[in-house]
C-alpha cells in the first residue's frame, strides 16, 4: 500500500483567491489523481497527473481552473484557481496499487470552504 | 443515467442485524469491481473486490451479476462500528474508476 499525505488539510479562503494543495507519496509512482468529494455526494475524477506530461482533466474540468503540476514521481499540485463557493469541496490525490494497480489508495484529503 | 447507482440510504439497522447493499452499473464493458468504504471526515479505503464467483471476508460477501449488472454486498452480524458510507466502484479501460453515489450505514445499539 501507499501513504499519501496532503496540505493543507482544510482551509477557509475568499471567493476569488487560487489555494494550492500538495500531495506527497513515499513511492514512486507513474500516475497520480486528484478527486473531488462535494458534500453528500461521491467522488468525482478532475484529473490524471503523469510526470513529465500535462494532465488528462475530465470532462468539466479545465487547466485553467485546476492547474495541476508533477515535477517528480512522489509529488503533484491542484491549484484551484479564481474559487468561488461552488468549489468548496473535499479535494483528494489518490494513487493505483495492488497486483494489477486496480487498487485506489487515497490521501486523507483537503477540506476547503470559499466564502 | 448515473453510470454506477445506489441507493443512497441511509440504512438503519440495530447491531446483529444483516444487510445487504445493491449497486447497478451501465456500462457492459466495466471490467472490475469493488466496494470501498467511507468513514465519516476521511478517505475511501478499499473494502473488497467483487468476483463474479462471489466473494467472502469474514461477515462481509460480494457478489457481482454481470447478466444483470449490479453489484451487491451483505453485511452479517452487523456491527457499530460498521457505520459508514459504502461506496460501489467500477472500473472501466484503463483502471479508471467510477464512483457510486455511496450507501450510508446507521448500526445502532
């Protein structure tokens, strides 16, 4: 299994402000994802971070909006940009595992609220 | 149509009790399966996978019917804390997964 930690692990910001999160593993891994977790509801995929390429966002989900860096194989950004209270969310970066990398293994996740 | 259902519940049930969690799927080509579990304020942790031969841990069973498309989970012996959302996983090509909305679990004393 993997341990991922992520920072910050909650924040009040102003509508309008961009919040970087970081998410850090202690393996290398290819492929790394960031989730979103809107209240009451289920997870969400923004995003696959590949080192050394741009990310692959999902349908609804822009870079400009999400800007997502990986310089290394143990560590990703997601910047919300431009935030308004719609995007307040639980955001998570998750990484596959298992025999066949069919396992989820998640951070515990960055609570923000826009106001 | 939401590509992986549930129902979102939430189901109250009184310790020892057994229950049992539905999911259906929309896409014939998904390829795995798994419940994921959710405690309250934390991630989703990996329950078990699904196989359409079935699937025992303990008190926990998962059975997948490809024919039919739906996923199911049986809990046994319930306990406190087995309180937490269930989350139904699929996974299409290229190990991407798609969540279902979540099953929430009240086991009360």
């Amino acid at each position: 299994s993997a341990v991922i930690s992520q920072k910050p692990s909650r924040d009040i910001c102003q509508r309008g402000t961009s919040l970087t999160i970081q998410c850090q593993v202690d393996s290398q891994v290819t492929m790394m994802f960031w989730y979103r977790q809107q209240p009451g509801q289920s997870l969400t995929l923004i995003a696959t971070a590949n080192q050394g390429s741009e990310a692959t966002y999902e349908s609804g989900f822009v870079i400009d909006k999400f800007p997502i860096s990986r310089p290394n194989l143990t560590f990703s950004t997601l910047t919300v940009s431009n935030m308004s209270p719609e995007d307040s969310s639980i955001y998570l970066c998750s990484v596959s595992g298992g025999r066949a990398g069919e396992t989820q293994y998640f951070g515990p996740g960055t609570r923000l609220l826009v106001l | 149509r939401k590509e992986v259902e549930q129902d979102p519940g939430p189901f109250n049930v009184p310790e020892g009790a057994t229950v049992a969690f539905n999911c259906t799927y929309s896409n014939s080509a998904s390829q795995s399966f798994f419940w994921y579990r959710q405690d309250c304020r934390k991630e989703p942790k990996l329950l078990m996978s699904v196989y359409s031969s079935g699937n025992e841990d303990g008190r926990f069973t998962a059975q997948l019917n490809r024919a039919s498309q739906y996923i199911s989970l049986l809990i046994r012996d319930s306990k406190l804390s087995d309180s937490a959302t269930y989350l139904c996983v699929v996974t299409n090509l290229g190990n991407m997964l798609t969540f279902g909305g979540g099953t929430r679990l009240m086991v009360k004393p």
